[in-house]
C-alpha cells in the first residue's frame, strides 16, 4: 500500500487506442500510487463524459510486470 509505480519508458502504447494512449503516458510520466483494496491489479479512475470507456477498458492488458518500482528517495521534498 502506498508503493510508487511507473510504467516503463520502453511499454510499447502504439496498439492501444487514443485514450487509452494518453493515460499510458501519464502513468510513464508521473506514475502511480497502488492501493490494495479492490481487485487484483485494477486500474480505477472517476468517470467523466468525456471519455470512452470502451477505450480505457483496454489498460486491463497492462501486467504488473511493465511497470517498475519508483525510487523515492532521489525525489525532492516540499
């Protein structure tokens, strides 16, 4: 719980649809934090009309395994 993760720099997006595409790139950019409560290796967000579910509903191909562990101590502090 509370582990930073960033998907990794060579994950290949280009068979992924727009959307889908730009939410890949924020998780290569800025990462995730993970929780641990809810399904197993579950993307979530708050919906929003302006985007398709259809398309993001295409992220449940990322695995665990293309993303990698962010180091936090090299990050700088408020």
């Amino acid at each position: 719980m509370g582990q930073r993760l960033r998907l990794k720099a060579s994950f290949d997006t280009a068979g992924y649809p727009r959307q889908a595409r730009i939410v890949l790139a924020a998780l290569k950019r800025y990462g995730m934090i993970v929780a641990d409560n809810g399904s197993d290796w579950f993307l979530s967000g708050s919906p929003a009309s302006g985007w398709d579910n259809d398309q993001l509903q295409k992220l449940g191909g990322v695995k665990g395994s293309n993303f990698e562990v962010v180091d936090e101590s090299k990050l700088p502090r408020p």
